[in-house]
C-alpha cells in the first residue's frame, strides 16, 4: 500500500465520521429551557427578589431525597401561616420529565412527593407565598 492509498484511506474515514456526527446531531431532540423563554426572562427579577427574600430568612426549607420520595420540609415559623405556592421538578435535557405540583403541606409543614421511576439530575424548585411576602429556592438534586 503506497502513500496515496494511506491518505485516501484516512480521509474516507475523517469524512465517513463526519457524516456520522452530522446525521447523529439532526436525530437528537433539542428542547428550549422552557417553551416561552423570552416571556419567563421577564419575570427573571421578580424571581431574584423572591429569592432574596428566601435568603433573608433565618429557617430555610429542606428539602432532602430518600428512596423514591421527596421530602419538602418547611420551617416552624412559616408553618403558622398560610402557605401557597409550587414545586416543580425541573430536568433540563428533557421536557417530558417535568413537573409541577401545587403545595399541600401536611400538619408538620412536610410535603412528601413520590419519585419512583424518575432518575438523572433534577432541579426542585419551591415558590411560596406567606402572607404579603414571597419567595423562591432551588435545589439540584440527582435523583
């Protein structure tokens, strides 16, 4: 085998593994971070503020993972009041693995949300209202 053929060889091959990784990134589902980003870019400071009122408080919400539940607990001092709000389960490289839950906490001030059959890195993010105030926190667990 001369050089010739050697270089026709190798750049079958570069070529060959260029198709390849073309024809590949057409076929991988790309989905935006949220279908209205540009509408959710505007709320972006009401969410910043809501978050420096969560960083304002001295009990935070915990918010742990056990097997195939997820457990919300909220602080003793919040849970005197009327709590409202969300938590959603956010995973990025999936949209069809998102979801949203209204707050139904228990007399503890505990939400237990069921996880089975879920897996990958997730992000839990908890948005409430007490009272006049509200707030936001957001936990990347990997479930």
């Amino acid at each position: 085998m001369n050089w010739f053929h050697k270089l026709m060889l190798v750049l079958t091959a570069f070529v060959s593994m260029m198709v390849y990784f073309a024809v590949r990134s057409v076929q991988t589902p790309l989905d935006l971070v949220t279908e209205n980003y540009y509408q959710e870019e505007l709320k972006h400071q009401d969410k910043m503020d809501k978050a420096n009122n969560y960083a304002r408080l001295e009990s935070k919400v915990k918010i742990s993972n056990e097997p195939g539940q997820l457990k919300v607990a909220f602080p003793s001092d919040l849970k005197a009041t009327s709590l409202t709000g969300t938590v959603k389960l956010y995973y990025a490289g999936d949209k069809t693995k998102d979801a949203e839950m209204d707050l139904n906490l228990d007399e503890s001030g505990v939400q237990i949300i069921d996880v089975s059959g879920r897996s990958g890195a997730y992000s839990v993010q908890v948005n409430w209202q007490s009272g006049q105030e509200s707030y936001y926190t957001e936990t990347k667990l990997f479930l």
